[in-house]
C-alpha cells in the first residue's frame, strides 16, 4: 500500500504553489483590514505578540524564535518603538546588542487586538473540523521547510530561503498570524518548522 512518502504528485499539482501564493496573499489582505481598526498590520501584530509572550529579552533571540531576518525584525521594532509600543536598551556589557520588551501602551493595544486576531481565525477556519486544522497545520510546516530547505531554488539575483529555526512550542499568536505560512507559526505542531515570511 503506498505511504505519503510514496505518492507522486497528481497532474496538476504545478497550480498548487500558485494557489498557496494567492491564498496566502487572501488571508494577509484580510487580517490586515481586520487590524486596521487597531492601526497595526499582521507583521507588526506577530512581533508585538512575540514581544509581549517572551518578556524582556534580547532582540536576537527574538530574530530566531520567529524566523524573520534581523532587518526586518529591526525594522518592525523601530515602528512598534516610535509608537511607543515597545522599548529597546543597549543590553549590559555588549554595545551592538539590544534587549526588547512591551510597554504598557504595546500590552494594551494588543489586548485590544487579540480578540479581532481571534475572530479572524474563526472565520476562517469556519467548516473545518478540528482534526483538519491540525493535519493542515502539520501540511502547512512540512511546506516551509521543503521551501527553506531549498526544494524551490531561487531565481538568479535572488536571495536564497534562509534556513529554518529549530522547532519550539507554539504561543497562541504564533498559531494564529503567521499569515505568509497560513495558520502555524515556527515550530508549531509535530511537523518540523518553517521559515516565517
């Protein structure tokens, strides 16, 4: 009998990247106008939330906990900073380090943004048992990983995939917003982790 490991692809499964590429730009565009009443954007939302769950802790270690590029974590930081929704410090002893945390404005806005987070996830997978959210999830990170891992060389002159984080427990906003993978964050689920957008 054969295994998943087994199976070739079915005709037609080519339209399966663009298809993933178009859903995922779907479920972007709609948490982003889900967001909008709360004047955050999906991204800015994962890294406040990843922010406020780890507590104080040093920006790098925030970098590979969600799988994103230092410059672009920086870049978000600096927005969330000028809105005075987290606060960085050079961290002890070491000048090029810094250390994150929310502040009381951060938490409060993401309180205010959890709920319509949540109610974004509810209608999305509204119709789909429990069990198939879990086994699209497992899909969804062997996906990221087959494309950090290089199954999809990179055009020429572009950058290659970076490579994906170790796995890790996931926090409730890790499932919900990893909006570029679809419903998982890194190392959510038994399926190995991906690389986030």
């Amino acid at each position: 009998m054969p295994t998943s490991e087994t199976i070739a692809p079915t005709r037609g499964s080519a339209d399966l990247s663009v298809r993933l590429a178009a859903t995922s730009r779907l479920v972007a565009d709609s948490l982003r106008r889900q967001l909008a009443p709360v004047g955050l954007d999906p991204r800015q939302y994962r890294v406040l939330a990843a922010v406020a769950s780890a507590g104080s802790s040093p920006q790098r270690a925030l970098t590979t906990r969600l799988g994103i590029p230092p410059s672009r974590v920086a870049g978000i930081l600096n927005t969330l900073e000028q809105r005075d929704l987290v606060e960085r410090w050079e961290a002890p002893g070491d000048r090029r380090a810094h250390a994150v945390r929310v502040t009381a404005g951060g938490a409060s806005l993401l309180e205010q943004a959890r709920p319509l987070v949540e109610q974004h996830e509810a209608r999305l997978v509204d119709g789909l048992l429990g069990l198939d959210v879990a086994v699209l999830q497992r899909l969804l990170d062997r996906l990221a990983a087959n494309c950090a891992g290089g199954c999809c060389p990179p055009a020429p002159g572009a950058q290659p995939a970076q490579a994906a984080p170790p796995a890790q427990a996931p926090t409730p906003e890790d499932i919900i917003v990893d909006t570029h993978r679809g419903l998982t964050g890194p190392g959510s689920g038994p399926g190995p982790a991906g690389r986030a957008w």
